[in-house]
C-alpha cells in the first residue's frame, strides 16, 4: 500500500535557509533509506510503500531528536 507521510521538525522556523540541523538530519535518515523528499516551506513530504516509509520516519524522527528538535509533528494519509 503506498502512502505520503508529511512532517514537520520543531522548532519551526519559516523562511530559514538552509533548515536547522534537526531538519537536515530528519532528511538524510529519509535519504539514507532511499526515498526522496519532497522538501517545502512548512515541512517534507515522503510517498512511498507503507512498510518502508513508516520505517524511514521513526528513523528520521530520532535523529532529529538527537539533533536537538522538539517535537516533529507527522500526518500520513493513503497516496
């Protein structure tokens, strides 16, 4: 079953270029998985088999922890 997760790292910051190291972190755990992100203005979009996504995102959860986030907000809906 594909799905399309969307998340966003906190503290959020609009506008800021390049994102925070929390941010960078989250993307390359998704990277490093072998997905590609869709990355916007107010968070990152992954699509991808249900298994393999939901995996990447616990994985890229963490590391944004371990980076110094606060919270990351997710929202998975069916692609």
């Amino acid at each position: 079953m594909q799905i399309r997760a969307e998340f966003t790292v906190y503290p959020f910051r609009e506008g800021e270029d390049p994102p925070p190291g929390y941010v960078q972190a989250a993307i390359g755990a998704l990277t490093a998985a072998g997905l590609d992100v869709e990355v916007g203005l107010l968070g990152q979009v992954v699509t991808g088999e249900s298994a393999e996504v939901l995996e990447a995102l616990r994985a890229a959860e963490q590391a944004a922890l371990d980076a110094g986030a606060t919270r990351v907000a997710v929202n998975v809906e069916l692609a």
